[in-house]
C-alpha cells in the first residue's frame, strides 16, 4: 500500500525482543488494511499495540488466559473494541513464529476486528481475508 493515505488511529510497537524489523508506521498500515477489510470505519477506531515477546512471557500468557501452558505465535487481547479507546493489543513471539511477523500483525488484527478462525485456519474465511490483506499490503 505505497502512498497509502495516513490513518486517524495509531498502533504503538513495544520490541521487548530486539527484532527491529517491524516499525509502528508498517504495523498501523497492516492493522489499516485488517480493520477496513472488516469494514470497520477507520475514523471511529481506537488504538492498538504490537508486542514483540520471548518465548517464555507468551507461554505465561497463553496459559493464564487460554489454560494452554505452551508457547504460541501470536496472541491478541481485546481491550475496549474496535471502537473504543483501545481497541486491544497484539502480542507475538517472534522465536515461535511459523509465518511472516507481518502476518501474524494482520492475523492479530483479524481476531480485534472479530474474526476467528477455529481449528481449521486454512479452510477458515479468516485465512482468505488474512491472504487477502497481505496480498493489498505488500506493495
């Protein structure tokens, strides 16, 4: 999405890991692209972060709020909703990851927006949107 237009909602970007390839600019852009697949109206959404963690705090994290005592990739916590004043927070743990950081970003971003995808991910419509939104951002 070159020269895509700027967002009135932001996303911070808190790099607890050191992975330094992922910027705030990119992941407001590739929550932008979620959010409005959605149909979600850009000008009424709250704030979001990303949080770039080790493998041990998301599997401390999965197990306190998902009973599942192993780490995950990425893990997505709503806040206040999509039109609230935080709309939620994105966190992945990029030693875990079976996909693109980027990726994970619009996956995390598809859950806030309500999306869910099941055990089937692959067959999941939230699969489609997910390939769709990369496919519109990657430029």
């Amino acid at each position: 999405m070159s020269g895509a237009r700027p967002t009135p909602f932001t996303v911070e970007l808190l790099d607890e890991v050191g992975y330094g390839r992922l910027s705030a600019a990119r992941a407001t852009e590739l929550f932008a692209a979620a959010f409005e697949s959605r149909g979600l109206n850009l000008e009424r959404a709250g704030e979001a972060s990303v949080v770039l963690v080790e493998p041990e705090t998301i599997r401390d994290l999965n197990h306190r709020f998902r009973g599942k005592d192993r780490e995950t990739d990425v893990l997505s916590f709503e806040v206040d909703g999509p039109y609230g004043e935080m709309a939620g927070e994105v966190v992945i743990c990029p030693d875990c990851a079976d996909m693109d950081i980027e990726e994970l970003v619009v996956h995390g971003a598809l859950h806030l927006a309500g999306m869910d995808h099941g055990e089937d991910f692959d067959g999941s419509e939230m699969a489609r949107t997910q390939r769709a939104v990369m496919d519109e951002t990657r430029g």
